[in-house]
C-alpha cells in the first residue's frame, strides 16, 4: 500500500496572518514552511500596538493555542481612548473595566515574536524575497526568490501584504493612493522625557481630526506613536522640495498646517525623538476578488488591502485560521481553497465595500470607527 506524499505547502511573509496560519497548520501535523524577505526576524522595526478582537483576532489565536499567552504579554489598558476636538475638548473618553478583554493592545513586535516561538524550528526561511510565481494552475507551482534559488509547492499560500508578489498569479489588481497619508513621529521614554505629553495621551490612544488629523497611541516600553493624517498629494513631502528625513523642514510644515490646533496637540509635532515616516494609505480595488485557482490563494492584506481603520490585522488572523482550518479538515488541497475562498471572499468584500473611500473618515468631524479600534497603521 502506497501513501500519498504530505502535500508541499509554502506560505509567503512572515507576518501575523503569514506565522498564525503556519502554526495552526501544525497544529494539526501538516507540514509548511514560511519564506520571508527580511535577513532575520530582528531585521527591521515591526511597527506599533494592534488592538485584537474578540471577534475575529482571538479567535485565531484561540485555534493557535496561544490566546492565554496572548492575554499574559497584552496590555488591557490600552484599550482607553480619547477624543478631543483641535482645541483641546475632550469629547469622549473610554476607560476599559478591570476585566475587559474585547480589543486588548500589543506591539506587533511582541505579537511577532510569541508566534515564531510557537512554530517548529526551521520554519521560517529568512532572507527569501520573492520574485514571482510560476507554474500551471494545477500545480505543483515554482516560486523564484530574487538570490536565484528556487522551490516548488502544491500550494503558495500569499500572506505578503499590501504589495504581495505572490497576488499577481491570479489578480492583476494593484494597490491605489487613497488621497491620504499618515505621517508617523515616535516618541520614547514618555513618562520620563515626555511626561506632559504622556498624561495627555493616558494609557491608550488620543484622537482629533477636522480638515486633518491626529491619533497618538501608548506602545509597550513606554513609547508613544503618532500618526500624523492628511488629504494631500502623495508626494507632498517631495513637492516641497524637501525628504521625509528632512525632519525641521517637514516639521515647519506642519506647524504651519496645524497652526490653529492647542498647544498640546502642536507639541505632538515639535517634540517626536527622531525623523518622521512617511506612509501614504493605500488600498485594492473593491471589490477584489479572483478566479478561483488550486494552487494560490490570499489571505490578510495581499487579498484585501484596506484603509487602516482597526480592521487588517484581525481580518489576516482570521482569514489565515480558517484556512489552515480548511487545509486541516479536506483531502485535497482544491476543496480546501475552495471552502476557504467561499467565506472569505465575500466577507471581505463586505468589508472593503463598507470602507471604501473609508480613508476620508481618518478625516472628519464625527468620530471615525478608528479612533475606537485603532488604527493599522505600523
């Protein structure tokens, strides 16, 4: 009697969606290796603090084994939120109970790291960028990595992001500029060095917007990010003649965008520790979908980028669950892509279509679902 050979599963980017997928995978004993472009999981800053739901990110951490480490390493009382209006008004203000556990924070870094601790050695191929996916539908697929080398899969799974390569072997879609960019300024040792602006901002995150915006938000290791948000031009920051790294010359930009805003809001842009980042806030085309094809899927951003409204990392938690869930429980590869895509597709279709052109609401006098999720900006 003759086995079957364990099918060649291969996910692309080790991010979130990327690592719970791959861990829910073995979970179950199915083997998968993930390939990622950066040199070593140290490589480059993972970005700030994710909220994660009750609803769709624990769940995904539930199936992974890991949602009461979860709960040890987050930090509940991130959940506070304020929103103030440019003078300095406090409008609204969350404080979580004791034991709330709806959407509790934790850097993505620390998310990271609990998630390549739970995989088995050897999982992650680091220094693995990707070129393209070649092969026939029907599989086995080649993926090309831009040293050369070469693997073969019976399924590339793209947990790669907004600018996925693996997307382009069933979608020609590409991600477009909203009309709005977030520019990022960090601030570190709050409570010591920045102490005015840490109780401004409490525990949790502080919002304002109008024309324009402005969400600082608590990170772990008493840090502070803030997201500096703006309808203009994408390359405003070139246009002025000027780099993102020319951080006086932006900052008297934006003092002269802001010069309305209180003081505290103001300091918020004079008093950052270090250059600012620039991030202009893209999205697919809604919907997006594609041709169904049983040797590629999607899931998290490189299926459905949104604006960054509280939602993309949950949604890629969640997406990759189900499909490790599906690969877990179907003979072949073909019905559990199929049951994967025939959830997941319309879901986030739903989504997109719910916030398309949802960037304009980062702007806008009301209070935007953002600034009680968080926004997915890192």
């Amino acid at each position: 009697m003759t086995t079957a050979p364990a099918p060649r599963i291969a996910v692309v980017g080790a991010g979130p969606g990327g690592l719970t997928c791959a861990r829910i995978l073995q979970r179950h004993g199915i083997a998968v290796t993930v390939y990622d472009r950066d040199g070593g999981p140290a490589d480059r800053n993972q970005g700030g603090t994710l909220d994660l739901h009750d609803e769709d990110g624990q769940i995904a951490l539930r199936e992974a084994g890991l949602l009461d480490d979860f709960f040890r390493l987050s930090r509940p009382e991130g959940q506070e939120m304020r929103q103030l209006d440019p003078a300095g008004t406090l409008h609204f203000h969350h404080v979580p109970a004791e034991d709330e556990r709806v959407k509790p924070e934790i850097d993505r870094g620390v998310l990271r790291e609990l998630l390549l601790n739970s995989l088995e050695p050897g999982t992650v191929r680091w220094g693995h960028a990707l070129r393209s996916v070649e092969g026939p539908a029907g599989g086995p697929r080649r993926l090309l990595f831009a040293d050369g080398t070469t693997v073969e899969a019976d399924l590339v799974i793209g947990a790669d992001g907004a600018w996925s390569k693996v997307r382009r072997a069933v979608s020609d879609a590409a991600p477009r500029y909203t009309g709005v960019t977030f520019l990022e300024a960090w601030f570190d040792d709050v409570d010591t060095a920045h102490p005015e602006i840490a109780e401004f901002v409490g525990q949790g995150s502080a919002a304002a917007d109008g024309d324009r915006g402005l969400f600082a938000q608590r990170n772990g290791g008493d840090h502070i990010r803030v997201y500096v948000i703006q309808r203009l031009p994408e390359d405003w920051i070139a246009a002025a003649g000027l780099t993102a790294g020319d951080t006086e010359g932006v900052r008297a930009l934006l003092l002269g965008h802001f010069r309305d805003w209180a003081p505290a809001w103001r300091r918020l842009l004079t008093d950052n520790d270090g250059p600012y980042v620039d991030r202009p806030i893209h999205a697919l085309p809604v919907p997006h979908t594609w041709e169904h094809d049983p040797s590629v899927t999607l899931l998290g951003d490189a299926a459905h980028l949104m604006p960054p409204l509280g939602v993309g990392v949950n949604l890629a938690m969640l997406d990759a669950c189900e499909l490790a869930l599906a690969v877990a429980r179907h003979d072949s590869l073909d019905d559990a892509v199929r049951d994967y895509e025939k959830t997941m597709l319309p879901r986030s279709t739903r989504m997109q279509e719910l916030l398309d052109n949802g960037a304009a609401e980062l702007i806008s006098a009301e209070l935007p679902d953002f600034a009680q999720e968080g926004p997915a900006a890192g």
